[in-house]
C-alpha cells in the first residue's frame, strides 16, 4: 500500500508542475474518463496519428485534445502489452 501512495504522491507532484490549463485539463480527463474511454474505443492509433494528433493539439493549446491523445496512447501501449503476456 505504500508503494500505492507514493506513486499517487509522485503523480500529484508531476501535475502542481504543469502550467494551470494543462492542470485543467487532467482534472477534465479525470472528470470525464467515461467519456475519455468511449473516445479511445476502437483500433489502435498509429504512432505517427499519435504524433500529428499531439502537435496538432500543442499548436492551438488544446490542452483537454493533447489529454485525450497521450490517453489514447497509453490505452494502446496497455493492449499491446496485455497481448504480449497473453502470448
């Protein structure tokens, strides 16, 4: 449990870092993670959409956008992980 704490400790710390809309933004996602799970449902994003996605998102300082696209990412680094331990 303490290793539990410590990680959300460590997260916690990462995010007071982050400028106020990026901080907006992350409490947006976890607001709204049914919503974030809906839109990431679905074939795995190609590195370079992920990418384009990302600047795309970092051009118009759309900061709930590049939220949505790095939890999408992580979603696809997860299966793609969950399938190399089933195999």
């Amino acid at each position: 449990m303490k290793e539990r704490e410590e990680q959300i400790k460590n997260i916690e710390e990462l995010i007071k870092a982050l400028p106020d809309e990026m901080q907006k933004a992350i409490c947006w996602l976890i607001q709204n993670i049914e919503i974030a799970d809906q839109l990431s449902r679905g074939e795995r994003m190609a590195d370079e959409q992920i990418e384009q996605f990302t600047q795309r998102a970092l051009d118009r300082k759309d900061y709930v956008m590049l939220a949505l696209v790095k939890y999408k990412q992580s979603k696809n680094q997860m299966e793609a992980e969950n399938k190399e331990q089933e195999n």
